[in-house]
C-alpha cells in the first residue's frame, strides 16, 4: 500500500513539475501577446490569462512531453522555458509594433502626428496609429487568437524541447532578422501614405513655384489633413487585411527565421 501511495506521489510530483515548466514558458509567451498581454490589463488578469492558456497547452503535451531532467536545477530550467516564452511573444508582439510604426509613419507623412496620448499602448502615438493599433487588436482577437496562440505554444515543444537551451548566436540571428522584418512590414503598410504625402509636397513646391504671392501653406495644410483622413478610410481595409494575414503566418511558425 505504502510502495504504491509512494509511487503515485512521484507521478503526481512529476506531472506538478511539467505544469510548473509548462506554466514558465506560457506566462512568457501571454506577458508579450496582443490583446491579453497589454499593460493596460490588471495583472491579476493576466496571470489568470496565463493559468488558463496552460490549462489548455498542458494537456495536449502531457501524454508525449519527456520527463525533466533531474540532473538540472529547477531554476536553471525556468529560466530556460521562460527566456523560450518571450523569444515567441516577442515575434508576435513585432508584428503589434510593425503596426504602430506604420500608423506613426502614416501621420507623420500627413502632417496628422499630433500626439493623441495615450490609448492602446502607454506610450502616447499619433491618433492614426492609435486607430490603427485598436483595430489590429481586436481583428487579431476577433480571428481566433487565443486558439493560434495555443497552438503555437504547443507547437513550440517540437522545436524546442522542454528545458533544451537556445544557443545565443541563433538568438541574435533570429532577432536580428525578426526586427529588419517588422520595421520592412511597417514601412510598407505605410506606403500609400508616404506616396500621397509626397505627391502633396511636390505639388506644392510647384505651386509656389509658380505662384510666390501664394500663401500654400494654408491652402495646402486643410486639404493634406482631409486626404489623409479619406486615405485612412480607403487604404485601413486593406492594411489590416494584409497585416492579419502576416500575424497568422507569424502565428503559425513563431521561430521561423524570416525570409
């Protein structure tokens, strides 16, 4: 009775440390994730956030994830899972900040960047990239997010094994590679607004070029304000569209090294 009470603690001893591990790498992934990570949130929500997207991955890794090594201190080992949580928040939340680089590009080129303080983020960004940034989240959240999410994380124990250490020249390439990749994508969300914006300038030179007694800056500051308000109407379908589809590729392979 007491060979077999003993053996079901150590099972049960086992399985309570793979949750912990579990849990490590999970909290870190959910401290960076759009919409349930945001700083605006409690933190008393987000560690339930975090509890109960574990209790959703755990069970899907228990029957195949291996025993942790006994030969590891356990400390070493959530550092370990932790560190592995945030490299695939942080590929994820890259994609949030190609976002709100392009909404600050986007005002920046339409002379709309006055700061709306702040809004989705703690930072105070311009009222495009607040109405960008708002309308990605909840796109993203409205799609299913937490169901990618948690697919991703339990994905993530094919690639990176419970406890297995990332070599740090992979990190940097990685993220070196990752950070060119969201700045490229902000950028290029930003396009018709740096297009229209200098289409506006050039225009405006040869106006006044022509017309020196003409006072363009005041002709000309109402008239960038309305096109890019009626530009921001036409071309955020299609950004938002474009960059969900990128959010679900970063979802599907967070550790995959950008092409």
């Amino acid at each position: 009775m007491f060979e077999g009470l003993g053996a079901l603690m150590d099972l049960a001893q086992t399985g309570l440390t793979g949750f912990i591990l579990v849990f490590a790498r999970v909290a870190g992934v959910v401290a960076l994730l759009p919409g349930f990570g945001e700083q605006l949130i409690p933190a008393r929500v987000r560690l339930g956030v975090a509890i109960a997207f574990t209790m959703v991955v755990w069970p899907l890794l228990a029957p195949g994830l291996a025993s942790p090594d006994p030969a590891r201190p356990m400390l070493l080992m959530l550092m370990i899972e932790s560190s592995i949580g945030l490299l695939l928040g942080l590929a994820i939340r890259l994609m949030v900040l190609a976002l709100q680089l392009a909404g600050s590009i986007a005002a920046q080129s339409t002379a709309l960047a006055q700061m709306f303080g702040a809004g989705v983020t703690p930072d105070p960004m311009p009222a495009i990239g607040n109405i960008l940034m708002l309308a990605g989240i909840t796109l993203a959240v409205a799609t299913d997010l937490h169901v990618k999410a948690a697919l991703a994380m339990a994905r993530s124990y094919e690639i990176l094994p419970m406890g297995l250490p990332v070599p740090a020249a992979d990190i940097a390439a990685w993220g070196t590679a990752r950070v060119a990749q969201a700045f490229a994508l902000g950028f290029s969300l930003a396009a018709p607004f740096v297009i229209a914006g200098f289409a506006y300038n050039l225009a405006l030179g040869a106006i006044n070029r022509a017309m020196p007694q003409l006072m363009v800056a005041f002709i000309g500051a109402p008239a960038i304000t309305a096109g890019g308000l009626l530009l921001l109407m036409l071309a955020a379908p299609v950004i938002l569209h474009f960059w969900g589809e990128r959010l679900d590729a970063t979802l599907a392979d967070p550790l995959a090294m950008p092409r």
